[in-house]
C-alpha cells in the first residue's frame, strides 16, 4: 500500500489497538500518545490507559506544554460503569480499564457531547 | 478509619476554581486561626501544593488531628491566552501558565505518593461530569484512598448537589459553601468520621 503524507488540508487519525499498546512499557505508551498529539494527530486507543498511566499522562502533559506551541490536550472516554472496577474487582485482580480513549491537541479537538454510550467531537485543523 | 496517632495527610483535589483553598482557608481559620493561601476568582490562584500541618478538628469530644494539603487545580491543558482576559499582560500570563502546569505535575505527584485521603471539591453550579472528574475519581479510587465529595457553592442560586451525587453515586457528597461557611459541621463531622 503506498504511503500517504497528511498535507495541511486534513487531519490525520491514529487509531492504536489494543494489541499495539499491550506490549508498552507505561511510559511508552504515554510517549506514543504525546508524540502524536503533539504532531496534530487525533489519537483513539482502542482499550484506554490505566488510572496510574493517566494520572502520568497529565503529568508529563503538563511539563510539555509551552505557549503558542502546545497548550495541553483534550481526552475524553466513556464514563466507568459502576461496578465495573470496584474494590473486589481490583482485590481479585480484574481491573477491567479497557475503555475506548479519544485524545488530541487541546486548540484542535473539542467536546461536543458526551455520555455512557456516545462521545460527539469536533475536529479542525491547525 | 486510621488507628495509629500520626496526623494523616488529607488532598484537597478537585478542578479549578472550585474552591480549593477557600475551604482549606476555612478549616484552617475555624481550627487554627491561620490561612492556607491566597484566594482569586482567576484560575490557578494556587500553583504549589501548600501544607498545614496539625489541625485538630475536634468532634464529640474527640480530637481528630490531619494535614491539610490544598492543591493546584487539575486540568489537562493550559493556555496563557486565558489569563490575558484577566487583565494580565502577556508577560505575567505566561509566568502564570508555566506555574500552573508545574502546580497540577506536583498534583499528580502528591497524589500518587503523598496523601492518605482525598476531599474532592467541584463547583455544585457546574457539570460534574467532565473528564477530569471522571479521570481523577478513577485514580483516587486505583489507589484506595478514602474519599469525600464536597458540593461546594451552595450559596449559589444555579448549585445542584443532586448533580454531583448522581454523578459520583459510589462517594458520599457534601453539600456546602466554603465561602459563606454554610454546612460546615457537617463537613467537619464527615472529614472526622472519614480521616479521623
């Protein structure tokens, strides 16, 4: 398949699987996500981060951001569904984090709507 | 829920300009006579973790001793251009971002290392349902920490505790206001019973 180079006039979606992210070390998978919001790409990972990895995540985030090149970023995931992740759950070493994980540029994605069962965004361009 | 003497560390966490530090200045002052921090209507008032060490909050003749540790506001982005609408020139706007993004990295930090239990603070005039709250109330809950939702703002006309309490149905929830010192027995009650 050739390969296409994204030009100004569209906005390049990474969508990384499950199997992709399963492999990474938690700093890896924070640097794979950064490297590409940072690039202006939308990022949807396929089963979502762990709260530890999202809690680095906005840490790293926030020591990256500089102004009038990059002012942090928009994540949005389905809210946990109770008793999902409960105390139990964790103590029998269920913890179930796999939930679809839309990030990108914060001056370029923003969120429209979002509930249990439906995340509606707006994309532009840089 | 703690046994042993040594005065626990209590995070107050929660979005910015929900009123963090109103509320630790509260606590502080009613139990200590001192402040926390300096208060602002403008976001990231407070840009460094700040401690205040031995309060003894004192319930039913009981003593409950913690340290309170109010915190930047946590946010994913931060863009001096907002400050700019505060009447800041470019310059201070742009000092103010970069302390605000170090403020929520020792956040996080505090949060993952350093605190023994959380007093969750939103504003009760706003959605809860944002994906900070979502984000933070997970990462409190991956670590166990103890924790209390305080629906503060009551004294507004457009609050909604109810809100909250659906939002978050597996914390307990609050109401109050920091500000007009409305509900504050119960709060300290609650923090007794919680962190005592």
């Amino acid at each position: 398949m050739p390969e296409v180079t994204p030009g100004d006039d569209g906005v390049q979606i990474d969508l990384i699987s499950g199997a992709r992210m399963e492999g990474l070390a938690s700093m890896e998978k924070i640097r794979l996500i950064l490297d590409g919001v940072r690039d202006g790409n939308i990022v949807i990972l396929e089963e979502g981060l762990s709260p530890d990895e999202e809690s680095k995540l906005i840490e790293v985030t926030m020591t990256e951001i500089s102004p009038d090149e990059f002012n942090g970023i928009e994540i949005e995931t389905y809210p946990q569904s109770q008793g999902g992740q409960g105390f139990l759950g964790r103590l029998m070493g269920k913890e179930e984090t796999k939930k679809l994980t839309v990030i990108g540029p914060a001056n370029q994605i923003q969120t429209l709507h979002k509930d249990e069962n439906l995340i509606s965004a707006l994309v532009s361009r840089k | 829920m703690f046994s042993d003497a040594e005065p626990r560390r209590i995070g107050i966490y929660g979005p910015p300009n929900a009123g963090k530090t109103t509320l630790a200045n509260r606590i502080a002052r009613d139990w200590t006579g001192d402040a926390i921090g300096p208060e602002s209507h403008v976001p990231h008032e407070t840009r460094r973790a700040r401690r205040k060490e031995n309060v003894e909050i004192e319930r039913n003749g009981r003593k409950v001793t913690i340290d309170i540790v109010d915190t930047p506001g946590v946010t994913t982005k931060v863009d001096y251009k907002e400050f700019l609408e505060h009447d800041m020139e470019k310059d201070d706007a742009v000092r103010r971002s970069r302390e605000a993004t170090e403020g929520v990295a020792e956040a996080m930090h505090w949060l993952r290392e350093d605190v023994d239990g959380v007093v969750y603070v939103l504003d009760s005039t706003e959605d809860p349902f944002t994906q900070v709250n979502t984000m933070l109330i997970g990462i409190i809950e991956s670590q166990d920490l103890p924790v209390l939702i305080f629906a503060n703002k009551t004294d507004l006309e457009d609050a909604n505790v109810q809100r909250i309490s659906n939002a978050f149905p597996q914390h307990e929830t609050v109401p109050l206001s920091a500000l007009e010192g409305n509900n504050m027995d119960e709060v300290y009650d609650k923090i007794a019973e919680y962190f005592g």
